[in-house]
C-alpha cells in the first residue's frame, strides 16, 4: 500500500534539545489538523520498550547493541510507522536509524556500512521524509544535559570523544541526502529555533497537502 502520510524524525545528541521542541512540534501539527502518531526510538511499542530499558542500562557487546536497536525498530517500523503512514497519518519520531548510523556507527565505531545493511533489510528502501538534525557543539549538549537530568543512561555516561564522533557521523549522514535533512542550529534561543521550525512545517504541509491530514481519505484503498 502506499504512504500517503509524511515521516518526521529528529535527531542531534543528547541534550541537543529534541524533547524540547518534539511536543511543541507536535501541538502545532495537530493544530494544523494532522493527524498525527509522536513516538520514539529506541522503543515505540512494548517490545520496543522493553528492548529500550535493556540497551540503555545493560552492558552487551556493540553487535548485540546495533542489533537490539535495530530489533526494535522493526517492530516499531513494521506494526506502528508503516501502517499509520499507510492509513495517511503523519509520524513525529524521537530518534530513528540515522542515530544507530550516528551512535553505533560513530561514537562506537563500527562503522557505516554494517549499519546500512542492516537498514536496507529492515526498511528495503524506506525511511524518513524530513528530519531535522538538532546540531549543537558537544560542551553546550552536555551543558544542557547537566540541568534537570536524572542517572545517565550507557550513552550519556560517554565521554567527548565519542560524542564528537557521533556529532561528525550525524554530519555525515545530513551530507549524503541535504535533501531529507533540515539542519537546526540549536545553539539559538527556543523561541528563535521554534521561528525556523514552524516554517519548515508548513512547508511540508504544502508539500504532503490537506488530503493526508484531513482524515477525509482516511480508509481509502
Ligand atoms: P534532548 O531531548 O535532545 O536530549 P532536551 O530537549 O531534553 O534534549 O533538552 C535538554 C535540556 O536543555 C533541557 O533542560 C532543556 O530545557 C534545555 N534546552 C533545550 N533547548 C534549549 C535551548 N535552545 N536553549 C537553552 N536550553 C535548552
Ligand atoms: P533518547 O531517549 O532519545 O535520549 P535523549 O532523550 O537523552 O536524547 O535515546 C536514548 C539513547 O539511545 C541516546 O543516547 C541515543 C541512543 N540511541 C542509539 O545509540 N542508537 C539508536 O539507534 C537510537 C535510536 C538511540
């Protein structure tokens, strides 16, 4: 079936300010009569929950790492992000492949092209339509992820080497397809980047139209 909805994710290290902007993000999208599935990755569905608490607090091999993320993303893929896209619901997704690209890839270094096969077997083709690349230098994100932050996760507990190779594998990846991503200079105000975020969500409300969003074709084959 085709997909008629439009899939969004955002990604940039942790304490780049994705959370910040996701719900903003999400709120002025249904307010603009999308209908619309917020979600995140890892996890997504239970699985995909539970595969999430075991990744972020159990030591495991970088293998079993970038297949446990790429496990519970083709449950999530597969019974959640397809279907929705299909039935011409749009998808907000916290994080999705290019952070295993970033992540697994870079800051871990194992590497892109394990990373694509991967990819190509679970989503043969498929993935985001725009996806907003929240890029700060490493001391404001860990600046950031100081305030307000519970225990640190496997992740967070890494130190500045691997997040400036998580930064340049993110930089990477934006620069094989400029098309798909938005780079956000999230260095800015929250207001000042919500500015360049709301009209980048219009334009893709031009680009996907009212028929996805209205609901009205909603059933259609
Ligand atoms: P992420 O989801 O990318 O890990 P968060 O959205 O949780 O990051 O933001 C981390 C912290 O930084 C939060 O305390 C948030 O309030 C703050 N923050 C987010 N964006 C900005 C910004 N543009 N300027 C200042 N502080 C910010
Ligand atoms: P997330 O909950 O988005 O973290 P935060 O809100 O702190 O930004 O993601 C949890 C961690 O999982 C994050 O440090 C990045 C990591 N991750 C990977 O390493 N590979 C992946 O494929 C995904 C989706 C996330």
């Amino acid at each position: 079936m085709a997909r008629r909805g439009c899939f969004i994710t955002l990604e940039g290290l942790d304490g780049a300010g994705k959370s910040t902007h996701a719900g903003w993000m999400a709120d002025w999208l249904r307010g603009a009569g999308v209908d619309l599935l917020e979600t995140r990755e890892p996890g997504g569905t239970p699985l995909g929950e539970q595969l999430r608490e075991l990744v972020l607090h159990q030591a495991m091999e970088l293998r079993t790492e970038t297949l446990l993320m790429f496990a519970a993303r083709n449950e999530h893929w597969r019974t959640r992000i397809l279907p929705a896209l299909e039935r011409g619901q749009w998808v907000l997704c916290d994080r999705y492949t290019d952070a295993s690209f970033a992540y697994q890839g870079g800051g871990r270094e194992l590497g892109a092209p394990a990373i694509r096969v991967l990819e190509d077997w679970v989503q043969q083709g498929q993935g985001p339509d725009c996806t907003f690349l929240f890029d700060v230098p490493l001391e404001t994100a860990r600046a950031r992820l100081m305030q307000g932050r519970a225990a640190a996760d496997r992740f967070e507990q890494e130190g500045a080497a691997f997040f400036e190779r998580t930064r340049q594998a993110y930089h990477a990846r934006a620069a094989e397809d400029p098309t798909r991503f938005r780079l956000i200079d999230a260095r800015r105000s929250i207001p000042d980047i919500r500015t360049g975020l709301e009209a980048a969500l219009r334009d893709l409300l031009r680009a996907y139209g009212t028929a996805a969003v209205s609901g009205e074709t909603r059933g259609r084959a």
